[in-house]
C-alpha cells in the first residue's frame, strides 16, 4: 500500500480530506474575489457614467460587452463563473465526503469482518 504522502502508482491518486477541504476553500476564496472584482468594475461602469455622461460610439461599445460579456459571466449568484465554482466545489465536497477518515476503509472493513 503506497505512502499517504506519495501520489501512489502510475495509474492511481491518493486524495486525503484535508486536500479536498484545502480546494474547497480555495474556491471560496477564489470566489470572494472574483465577487470583489465584478463589484470593482461594477462600480468603475456606474461611475464613468456610461450612457447618461460618457456618450458615444465607444461608450455604447463598453455598455454592450459589460452587458453581454462580463455580467453573464461574473454576477454573483448565476453567472458562468459562479456556476463554474459551484460545480467545481459540488465535486470536492463530494469526493471529501467519501474519502474514508481515521483508520481507512481498509481497516474499517477489517474491523467489521472480525466481529
């Protein structure tokens, strides 16, 4: 059986609980800081003015792809980023939850089998 330190043989990963939890809150921050940022360009956009100070062909060019692109992409709750992070953090909290603790699976069933 290979070290818990090691990744183990070709073909074959070794994931401990506390390398899932360290990813989840990875994505947590990872997460707090995208929101940050869309709350910085948010703010940036409403304080240009644009389309009641700032006027133009360049301004309604910004307008579009702030609405196109970067909304869909960075709002807090549903957009791609956001799902993005929540399927990535659904997969670890789920490959943690089954990522035997203690003793491991091998030793549980030995346990089990004895009585």
């Amino acid at each position: 059986m290979p070290d818990e330190a090691t990744m183990g043989r070709a073909g074959e990963i070794n994931i401990t609980q506390e390398m899932m939890t360290a990813a989840i809150k990875a994505i947590d921050a990872y997460r707090a800081a995208a929101e940050q940022e869309y709350a910085n360009i948010e703010n940036a956009v409403n304080s240009l003015g644009i389309g009641s100070e700032f006027k133009g062909s360049a301004a309604s060019g910004y307008q579009t792809f702030y609405t196109d692109k970067v909304q869909p992409m960075l709002k807090k709750e549903d957009g791609s980023l956001a799902q993005l992070l929540d399927a990535l953090k659904s997969i670890c909290e789920s490959t943690r939850d089954q990522i035997p603790g203690g003793e491991g699976v091998d030793d549980e069933l030995g346990k089990i089998n004895k009585q």
